[in-house]
C-alpha cells in the first residue's frame, strides 16, 4: 500500500494539481484585492455606498426566553454580488491575457512567414545566379 501511494504522489498530474492549487490561492490573494481595494470602492460609489449585507428580517420568539431569528438575506445578496464582480473581473483578465497570447501568436507567424519568404527570395537569387554562372561557362567553354 505504501508503495502504491508513493507512486501515486510521484505521478506528474498530482503535482500539477498541487502547484495548481499553490498558485491559485496566491492568485485568489490577487483578485480579492483588486474586487475590494479597486472595484468595490467604485461600485459602492456608484451606488451610493448602500451596503446589502445590512439587510435582514426578523422572525419573533414564539416563547419567552427564546431569541427571536433574524435572516440575513442581505448577506447572500452581498456575496452573489461579490461573487459576480470577483467572476467579471477574473473572465476580463482571463481575456485579455488570450488575447495578447493570440496577438503574440500573430506576430511570431508573420515573423516565421517573413522569414519563409526571404529564405526563398535567396534561394531564387542563388539559382538565378548559378544559372548566369552556368550560362558563362558554357559560354567559355565553346570558345
């Protein structure tokens, strides 16, 4: 058993999955930074600094002694909130991280398309001028 779970450690995808999940919580460290110190302070102010997690309704005691419960709805309001700008920002970088990877793609075939063509731009020289080459010699040779 200790044998198999060794080989099972030791198999790449597990340690893809771990350095996986390494840098994503490094990268969660990111994101939730930048929906609560960037985002989130302009979209408080847009809407006018009203605060969802405030909201809740209270169901009263049905006995003395007991407390009444409250539901905090506003809560869930405020996490799908966050939830959905935290998803928002992410899919925007995500995008523009595979658009500059498409872009960058672009760029290096056109360098390899240029670079083709020059390569057989020399090739048609070089003939052309063994062919002049060949041309003078057989030229010289008749003489």
């Amino acid at each position: 058993m200790l044998k198999e779970f060794k080989e099972f450690i030791n198999r790449g995808s597990v340690m893809d999955l771990a350095v996986g999940i390494i840098i994503g919580g490094a990268f969660t460290a990111i994101v939730t930074s930048l929906v609560n110190d960037v985002v989130m302070p302009i979209v408080s102010m847009i809407i006018g600094g009203f605060d969802f997690s405030s909201l809740k309704f209270t169901i009263p005691a049905y006995a003395e002694g007991i407390e009444p419960a409250t539901v905090n709805y506003g809560n869930f309001i405020q996490a799908v909130i966050n939830f959905l700008i935290i998803a928002l920002v992410i899919f925007l970088m995500i995008r523009t991280l595979n658009k500059m990877r498409e872009r960058a793609e672009r760029l290096t075939k056109k360098a390899e398309e240029k670079k083709e063509e020059e390569a057989a731009q020399v090739e048609e020289d070089q003939t052309a001028l063994l062919k002049d080459i060949r041309d003078l010699l057989k030229k010289q040779n008749k003489k």
